[in-house]
C-alpha cells in the first residue's frame, strides 16, 4: 500500500512503492560523467536543476532508493541500497553507512519476512547492501523468506573465482563477503543471465557493460509498461546523451549499446524508464528525437 511519505503507482495490476533511503547532491558531474562537457549541463539547466544537478556547485543530485513491487500476491525488492556498519574505505559516503531502511520498508508496509523476491540489478556497493543485516557480528540474509535472483556474470565476476579475470578491488572482495556469500551459504540465491521470468508480468534481462552481469527488470501488466534499469543510467542528461557513460561502467562500449537498446525499446513501447539513482520524481517516460531521445512525461507520483 502506498502512503503519504512512500508515494507510489499501480501499473496494471502490479503495485509500484519508491524506498527512498537518501536523496541530495552526491558527486562532481565532471567526475562521474567525464565524457559529458559543462556546456551540455547549463544548456539543460531549466530541467536538470534543481532535482538533478546544482549548477552553483557542480554536484549531481542523486538518490539511494529501492523500488518495492507487489505482483500476483508476492512482494518484490529491486536493489537493496548500501546496507549499515560497512567496511568500504574506497566510497567513504558508504563507508560505515547508518540509514534506517528496515524502518522506511515498514513505513511501507513491508517487513523482512514479507518480502518473496529480491532482485540485484547488479552487484555494485549501493545495490546489495541490504541483502544483508548483522547478526551477533555474523552477516545473515535480511529476507529470510526470500529467493535473492543475481546474474550469474557479475556472481562470477565479483565472486572469489573472479572469473573476468580483471582483478577486485578491496570493496569488491568486502561487498561479496558481507553481501553475496552469506545469502549463497544461506542456499537463498538463484544465479540467471540472458532472460529470467519472475512471475506474468516481470522479466530479467541482461544488460550488460555497466558491470557484466548488468540486468534491467521489465514489468508489463494490462496495458502498462515498465523498465527498471538499475545503473543504466545515473543521470536524465544520459537520456539526450546516450552514447555517454558513468566513469564506473567496466565496458564502456557494451553500456552505450546496452543503454541505447533499452531507450529505443522503452521510447517505441512507452515504457515508464525507472533508474536507480535519479533524484526528483525518479522516473519518466522517454521519447525518440531525431537519431537520439527526449524526455516525456515524469512520473509525478513519485515526487
């Protein structure tokens, strides 16, 4: 049930809730998007600021938010947020994160063990954190009812095999202890890659570059369409400039092509874009523009 302080919207007959943990100016632009120049930014101030972008200090206005679906009588999590008590010394906005999501979960109406589905967009710090909560200094699954689905690339990719063979980073080897092994241990994962059916009305889909098991969650019910793209994209500004990514895509090429496939998708099928980081309403529809995209309508009930 959406509430005052957890707005939300029903998409045919699928319940969509908006968590949000955290909401405000996170990073320079310049060095999350170092492909994009400041022209583009102050070209696109009327909409970028002020839910988006702060012109006066550079910053983007970002958000730590988890998308709560209620389908066909099941209670699904998209993405877990940082999780608390943390070791990550390379994010030190994360490092030792304290937030209260268990408690904006219960504000909208979701306990632990209600939850039946929970989905990683990708294995990245700030979307698996939750999976997970302290237990007498042992880390345990949050969700003890839950099946926790996460693409196989990234499982291999962060795991101990590191199958990619690029090396982890020390908060790489930290999230997969803390996050991803205690849920394996708990025997709760479902490992996918290419399609993954959750129920009539949503879908997994690879899409890969940002990280190489990177997915999007589709949701079709009735008439209504959805695509929750994880970090597809982490700013509006990579809707009119699509070929550019975020400096933390692992290829940068394979994201452009990801990131395009799914707007012309979600422009030709006006499918509601949800990402996981936008500040402001959070979500919108997009639109075709010449060779390149617009943006349609926002999601005002969200806002």
């Amino acid at each position: 049930m959406a509430t005052e302080s957890m707005p939300g919207i029903v998409l045919g007959d699928v319940e969509v809730i908006r968590v949000v943990e955290w909401q405000g100016p996170f990073a320079p632009v310049s060095e999350l998007f170092p492909q994009i120049d400041e022209e583009v930014w102050k070209d696109n101030e009327d909409w970028l600021a002020p839910d988006h972008w702060e012109p006066d200090t550079g910053l983007i206005v970002a958000a730590l938010q988890t998308w709560v679906l209620r389908s066909g009588g099941r209670t699904v999590l998209v993405d877990t947020g940082v999780g608390n008590g943390r070791e990550r010394p390379a994010f030190p906005a994360f490092h030792h994160w304290q937030g209260d999501f268990l408690g904006l979960l219960a504000k909208a109406g979701v306990r632990p063990q209600d939850v039946d589905v929970v989905v990683n967009t990708h294995l990245h710090v700030d979307h698996v954190g939750w999976n997970t909560v302290d237990a007498d200094g042992e880390w345990v699954p949050t969700f003890p009812n839950a099946q926790y689905l996460l693409p196989a690339a990234d499982d291999s990719h962060f795991g101990p095999d590191n199958a990619y063979g690029n090396g982890r980073q020390v908060d790489d080897r930290l999230m997969y202890e803390d996050s991803i092994a205690p849920v394996h241990r708990a025997g709760q994962v479902v490992l996918w890659d290419g399609l993954h059916r959750i129920d009539e009305h949503l879908t997994l889909e690879s899409a890969p570059g940002h990280t190489p098991g990177s997915s999007v969650l589709r949701l079709a019910s009735g008439s209504d369409r959805a695509v929750f793209v994880g970090d597809l994209m982490h700013s509006p500004v990579q809707v009119v400039q699509d070929a550019c990514n975020s400096w933390a895509c692992t290829s940068p090429r394979q994201a452009a092509a990801s990131r395009r496939r799914i707007l012309e998708r979600a422009a030709d099928e006006r499918e509601l874009v949800v990402p996981a980081h936008f500040g402001g309403a959070g979500a919108l529809e997009v639109r075709r523009d010449g060779d390149g995209f617009g943006l349609g309508p926002w999601a005002t009930a969200f806002g």
